[in-house]
C-alpha cells in the first residue's frame, strides 16, 4: 500500500503488524495531499475533525493527553513519499510542547535537562519547517551561546543554559513571523501537517524527483507518530543502520549512533555519529536484540532494509524500514550473494540491480601504483575517485559543473538545499556527518564519490579555504577523493579504468542467459572493438568511418579530395586515402572476428572536414596587412573562396550522406572497395568476418537501390579478382521520417535497417540537437513541456510511432530483415525497453555502456513477460 500510505507509512503498518517495537501513530494518506493541491493548498473538508479522532485514539493507546500539562503526549509529524526521498521533505519532532507542558515533561521524567532539549528542538524545528523562519538564526544563536558558557558540544548546556536558549529561540521566531510562538498543539500540528505536504513541492523535492525520474503527481503522506525519546540521558539514543553494507553490499550490520540525541542529529550530520558495532559496548542488550530485529526485517522483505530506531531509557523502538539505497557494487553483490542463500531467483537479482546505476561501476579509480599526497581522510562514504577544483557553494558547483568544469563540492555539511550542486559536482567532500548522512546517501544515489565526516579539515567558507595540518587549500587549487578509501589526496591523482569481475560478472551471465535481444557496440577504431568485445559486445552496430577521416595525418588528404575541382583530382586523393581506409577496416574487422560488423559509409557535412571560414577571413586579413607572404595569402583566397562556395545554409539538412554517393559516387565507392579488400586479406589469412555496409540518411528507396548496386558490384568484382568467398550484408540507417513512412519500400532493398535516433530525433522535432541542448531545451524540461532530454531518453510517444511504423513497414516486405538501434538511446534503459517491445534484433551503444544495456535487456524480458 505504498502509492496510499507512503513508503514510510506502510513500513510503520507492516512492522507493527509483524509484532516490532514501533510507537503507535496515525498515517494521512497521499490521496489526501492531492487534494490538499487540488484545494489551492487548503485541508480538504473533514480533515481536521478527522485528524483528531485519531489523535484521541493514540491518547487512549499512550494513556496520555495531547497537550496536557501534567504528562503531555508527543508526536512527530513525518513526511512518506511511495518512492523513497531521503532528506527531501520535511519532519518536525517533539510537537505538542508549549510553555506549560514543557514543565510537565520535565516533572514526569524527573528530567529537566531533557524537556528544554526537547522544547528547544521543537521551537527550531517548527520555526524552519512550518514558519520558513531561517534554520541559520537558530543555529548562530545555539553557537553564540555554546561560547558563552564555554560548551563543545550541544549536549554540554545545562537544563538552564537550555531554557536560556528557548527563550532566545522564542524571540528568534517572534520576530521573523510577526507573532509569538503557538501555545495551542492543534495549532501547532495542523500548521505541521500543511509544512510537510508543501515540502512535496519545495525546490530540493523536485530537483530530486527530475534526477531520480518520480513523478510530480504522486504526494507525500503524513505520519503523526508518539514521540520516543532518544535525548533522555546515556541510556538513550538514536541512529540508523542498513542489515548489510550499501557501499560494498558485504553481509555485517552497517550504520551508526549518537547517544543522547534525536534521530535528525543523525541524518543531518551535526554530529558525527559513533558506527553500530560500538552500540555492543554502550548497550549490549539493545544490541543484540536490534541485530535480531534487522535479521527479521531483512528476511520479512527478502531485501537489505536501512532501518531508523531510537532508544528511550534502554528500551528499543523502531521507526522505520525501507529498502536501502546501495551503490552499484553494493547492488550486484547483494543480488548474487542473496540468489546464493537461497532468498532470492536468479530472475529476481536481475530485477534488483539497476541498469542506470552500473555507470558508477565503470568509473575510475586511483591508480595503487601513483605516489599521491594524502593530506586527510574521512568516511569512505561513497565509492569511485573524483578529480576537481575545490569550490565552496552548491550556486557555484551548479553553475560551473554545468558549464563542463570538473569541481569538488567542499562543505562543512551537506543539506537537501545543496542537492543542485551535488548533481554536477564530480564528487563531494564534507567535513562533518557519517555514512549515512545526507552528502553519503544522496552521492551514493546518484554514484559520485563522496568522503564524508573529514573532521581533519577546518572549512573556511567566507574566505574560500580549507585548512589541514598547516596546508591551505584554496578555491578552485585542484585535489582528488577517493570515495572508496575516504582519502582526501592534493593534487590530479592518476585514475585508471574499472573491469568487469566477480559478482558483475556473474549477474550479467545471467542476464545474458535471459535476454533475448542482441547487443552490439558503436567503434570506430580497433581499440575500441577491442574494448567493447571485452564488456561482452556480441558485434559493432555502427562503425563511423568519418571519425577516421578526422586523424591530422589523414585530413589534408580529405580536404584534397572536398576541394577537387575534377573527377580526376578527387580520385587522386581518393587513390590515396584507400589503403589508410583499408588498414582500419582490416584492424576493426579481426578485432571482431566471427561477430558482425556495420560500417557506415561517409555521413556527415563536408564542411565538417574544411577549415572554418571566420577562421580563413582572419588569416587573410592579417597576411594582407602585413603583406608578408603573398604566396601564402594567394593560397589562403584560394581556399576562402572554395569554402564559401561550399557553404550551406542548413549543413545537417545538406549535402551528406547518401546525398554524397549519388552526387560523388567515387567517394563510397572507394570505401567500398577499401571494405571488400580487407575483406578479402582476413578471408585469406582464416579470420571469419561478417562485414554489413550501411548507407545512411536514405528517404527514397532509389537512393538505396542505386548505392546498393555499387556496394554489390563492387563486393563481386573484389570476390572475383581473389578468388574468394564471404558473406556480406547491405542495409541502411533510417534516421528521416520519410524513410519511417516509406519503410516498406526501401526494405525491398535493404537485409537490415538500424534506427539512427540521434538524427531522427532532431528530424522529427524540427530540433538542431546542438543549438536546442544549449538554449530551450532545459526550460522545456523544467516546465515539464517534455518529461526528458529526447536526445537522451527516447521519445516513445512521438518518434517511437515512427520507429514502430518502420520496423512493421519493413518486415511487411521482407520478414527476415534484421532492425537494431545505434543511436545513443541504444544503451539508456527505458528506451531499450522500447526495441525490446518493438521486436527490434539488436541495439548498439558506446563499449562503456554494453554491460548497462545487457542487463537492460534481461530486465525487459522479464518485465515485459509479466505484464
């Protein structure tokens, strides 16, 4: 019942009903807080009523009264979206105190010092939450005072230093909202209850759901839970802890604690916390029986739980469980290791590892090799090492992250209002909070390294320093983390790339084992037909014999052959570039040997290859000025001019692709010939090859009947003059609508098609991919004109219709023909999905993300066999 009760809120049922120690509470359900939306942010009628019904139910449970001055009840009021949010939206504890009641709990409790702490907490909590009263004034306050009565800590002030305290805090909050601090605890918990359904839709929530992909539409339910206490002396506590380790997915509890605090102190990283296996030494009978309670929990949901508790006076209690959020490596050895215990199938693993989240597997690490300069070390908090100039605000790591620079966030501590920084940021260092604050859960999410609770470092944020055994480390000087070691190293450490072993191995061999799509990798050059072949590739999709035309050795030739003014002159410089052609198609093709191999003929614009004409104009400018070489300047007008004879308005939409070979012929057919000949060379030396040429930006069938009948000749002439034999396949690249439309046509002509979505995508929307993802297309995003970047996630709605018309078009025709992806939405998940559903044969992406899109594919064979 998550989409009703929240993920928190059905926890709390569950737990409860399995028999476990959990405070009493009452849930407001999600639905409710979409109609609080629907209401223009009003309590739908009946709301309070209702909500005081059940506060009379826990009165009766507690056998205490809200409110009372005697011995008052308490709740906090928590915010539970059904997709888990960690740190997003709001919480407010200790509700129901008041200026009387606080004496109450202070004489029931025989404890004083604990009621102002309480009291303290509440005012603070209520006044950010509820009053949006600055959290900062509160906390200068706290510090100012701590200075005063010469404390370390918060829990070094007196019963009396704390009322001094609240009575600062009550005038804090007088002042900021115009009106003194509500004595009323209805008051009080419906102002609560209206804070965390706006929390739904505060910035933090929504930057995370856009990266975390959740909708806007489901709402947070409210838990209005008893309060227990973890701030009632050396018997008390509070903490968090996951049944397994979610960085390295090794079977040991894995969490931590603070004595004589409240569970926010934990989460938020005000004090750094002392790990769980310390609490065996503090309070060993609570110790065992939370171990037995996490091995109960774990086994109930046949999944690691990250569990908060509390202990009040030595008694434990449990105030929540969910599934816990783990680092990739966690994911894929938690998944293995649970299949090998029997809990789990081996279909059921593939469910539990994200295919998004494989990228953190495949980032790098320091070299252990490198001589490095260690300065500090904290919590290895989240895995992976990150290279960047230090910066001191979330503002500057978003602006400057976003513009391509590689920063690390450095921050006293992170909160959720840091959440736009962390995302562009490299990594994120943090001087204060353990591992499961909110710097080390939301990196690990997102799989940037994160060195946490770094207390060696002294953070000077006004002045843009950090400061560490008498070494400065300024704004923007570079260092690396290592989230895996919690290493904070000065300077660019060598990193090295991460291989597939072990656990990983071993859930893709499974996968592999249910997939039923195929998939291949995008290379252009051997090393990376090599590279792809080792993340398990079973072929190349798209090999772009462009990005080989582009090597400096190479160019000078290219350009020769654009600027030809004869048929003679362009053959010359194509007699030239065949056996470099050749050489590469030899290289890519052994690489693969037996697993077939696309190679597109020449696709882009040729002025793509030409010198810039701003950049022509400049040079002969300064040569006419200075009159220092007319030779130069003659040959430099020369090229000026043939440039601006090329020019086209609209290159993408120009003069390339197929357009190309029917207008200079010679030009694929000289790649043809260089295909067909390296062919030929591995045929002869027993390598098996499985060559595919592809012609792109087809939208005609005659295009492709014309190229296709040079590619054939060529391929039997070649056959002839050596004496061999090879098989070979001839299809194209649908990337125009037209060719979606006219698909049935073309097939007549073409054994395979492979969707090239990038341009597709731009043909489709009337969009230049380079000029929309810099300008409008964020804004879009945002206003939710579009629910992603359709570069990025494949734009089922519109452009997957188009795609599915083409593959029912072509197979109409032709029932053999073979249809894969090589655009980039080939190795994103959702969209692989989609191929998988549109009975596409293969997709094809760049070798890092082969083992992302294997384990995509197995999941969409089993989903999709569900439904």
């Amino acid at each position: 019942m998550k989409s009703l009760l929240g993920g928190k809120g059905a926890g709390l049922a569950e737990m409860t009903r399995i028999g476990l120690p959990v405070p009493p509470g009452i849930t407001i359900t999600t639905e409710t807080c979409k109609e609080f939306y629907r209401q223009g942010e009003k309590f739908p009628a009946g709301l309070e009523d209702e909500i005081r019904q059940g506060m009379r139910d826990l009165e009766q449970a507690m056998q205490k009264t809200f409110g009372d001055d005697k011995d008052p009840l308490l709740v906090s009021v928590r915010s539970g979206a059904p997709i888990s949010m960690p740190g997003m939206m709001d919480t407010i504890l200790n509700l129901g105190l008041t200026d009387t009641s606080v004496a109450g709990l202070a004489a029931k409790t025989g404890n004083e010092r604990f009621a102002w702490d309480c009291y303290r907490r509440f005012i603070q909590m209520f006044g950010d939450v509820a009053m949006k009263v600055p959290g900062e004034k509160f906390e200068h306050a706290m510090e100012e005072l701590k200075r005063e009565k010469n404390a370390r800590l918060d829990t070094d002030l007196d019963a009396a230093a704390l009322q001094e305290l609240v009575r600062r805090f009550k005038a804090i909050y007088r002042e900021a909202v115009g009106e003194d601090f509500p004595q009323d605890p209805y008051a009080q918990l419906f102002a609560a209850v209206r804070a965390v359904f706006a929390s739904w839709n505060n910035d933090r929530a929504k930057v995370y759901r856009r990266v975390n992909k959740i909708p806007d539409d489901l709402g947070t339910a409210v838990n209005i839970q008893t309060m227990v206490f973890g701030n009632m002396g050396n018997t008390s506590g509070t903490g968090v802890a996951f049944t397994r380790n979610p960085a390295t997915g090794e079977k040991v509890l894995y969490g931590e604690y603070l004595v004589n605090a409240q569970g926010e102190d934990v989460v938020a990283g005000i004090r750094t916390p002392q790990p769980i296996t310390n609490l065996k030494n503090d309070m060993p009978g609570v110790y065992e029986q939370f171990k037995q309670v996490a091995e109960l929990l774990e086994n109930h949901y046949r999944d690691v739980q990250d569990i908060e508790f509390t202990i009040q006076e030595g008694k434990l209690y449990i105030l929540q469980t969910r599934s816990g959020k783990r680092t990739a490596a966690a994911a894929v050895k938690i998944a293995v290791d649970m299949v090998s215990e029997g809990r789990i199938t081996k279909e059921e693993a593939i469910l539990r590892v994200d295919p998004a989240q494989l990228v953190q597997l495949m980032h790098r690490r320091i070299d252990p090799n490198a001589k490095v300069e260690v300065v500090a070390e904290g919590l290895p908090a989240s895995p992976g090492a990150a290279t960047g100039k230090v910066v001191f605000s979330a503002d500057e790591a978003e602006k400057r992250g976003n513009e391509g620079e590689a920063v690390i966030l450095v921050r006293t501590e992170t909160t959720p209002d840091d959440i736009h920084g962390i995302i562009p940021a490299r990594g994120v260092l943090t001087s204060r909070g353990g591992m499961t604050s909110h710097a080390a859960v939301v990196a690990r999410g997102m799989g940037k390294p994160a060195v946490c609770g770094c207390e060696a470092i002294k953070i000077d944020p006004l002045a843009e320093v950090f400061r560490v055994n008498g070494r400065e480390v300024k704004k923007n000087d570079v260092i690396t983390i290592d989230g895996a070691t919690g290493q904070v190293i000065l300077g660019a450490a060598p990193l090295i790339e991460p291989e597939l072993s072990g656990d990983f191995e071993t859930i893709l061999k499974w996968a592999d084992e249910i997939r039923t799509l195929g998939v291949r990798a995008n290379a252009d050059y051997p090393r990376d037909a090599v590279q792809a072949r080792r993340f398990g590739a079973e072929g190349i999709g798209l090999c772009r014999t462009e990005h080989m035309f582009m090597e400096v050795d190479r160019l000078p030739i290219v350009q020769q052959m654009i600027l030809a003014e004869s048929r003679e002159e362009r053959e010359e410089a194509l007699a030239k570039l065949l056996p470099i052609q050749q050489s590469d198609f030899y290289g890519i093709l052994k690489a693969m040997e037996g697993l077939p191999v696309t190679i597109r003929l020449l696709d882009p614009p040729l002025h793509e290859f030409l010198p810039k004409e701003e950049e022509l104009l400049v040079d002969v400018t300064r040569l006419e000025v200075t009159g220092e070489n007319p030779k130069l300047l003659a040959e430099k007008k020369e090229l000026l001019r043939q440039v601006r004879a090329m020019k086209e308005f609209n290159p993408m939409l120009g003069h390339r692709g197929c357009r190309l070979g029917i207008t200079w012929p010679e030009v694929y057919e000289m790649q043809a010939q260089a295909i067909f000949n390296a062919v030929s060379q591995l045929v002869r030396e027993g390598v098996k090859v499985l060559p595919e040429v592809m012609i792109p930006l087809v939208g005609m069938p005659k295009e492709l009947e014309m190229l296709r009948e040079m590619v054939v000749r060529v391929a039997e002439e070649t056959k002839a003059r050596d004496g061999v034999e090879f098989e070979y396949k001839v299809g194209t690249m649908i990337e125009l609508p037209r060719a979606c439309l006219v698909a049935d046509k073309i097939a007549e002509h073409a054994e395979f098609f492979s969707f090239g979505t990038n341009d597709l995508t731009q043909t489709t929307f009337g969009f230049s991919r380079d000029d929309a993802e810099g300008k409008f297309l964020p804004q879009y995003i945002d206003k939710k004109i579009l629910p992603e970047n359709p570069f990025a996630v494949l734009d089922q709605e519109g452009l997957g219709q188009l795609i599915a018309l083409g593959v029912q078009k072509g197979r109409s025709v032709n029932p053999e023909l073979k249809v894969g992806i090589c655009g980039e939405h080939g190795g994103e998940p959702s969209s692989i999905d989609f191929c998988h559903r549109t009975g596409f044969n293969y997709v094809s992406c760049s070798p890092f993300r082969v083992p992302i899109a294997r384990l995509a594919a197995a999941r969409a064979e089993l989903v999709n066999k569900k439904k």
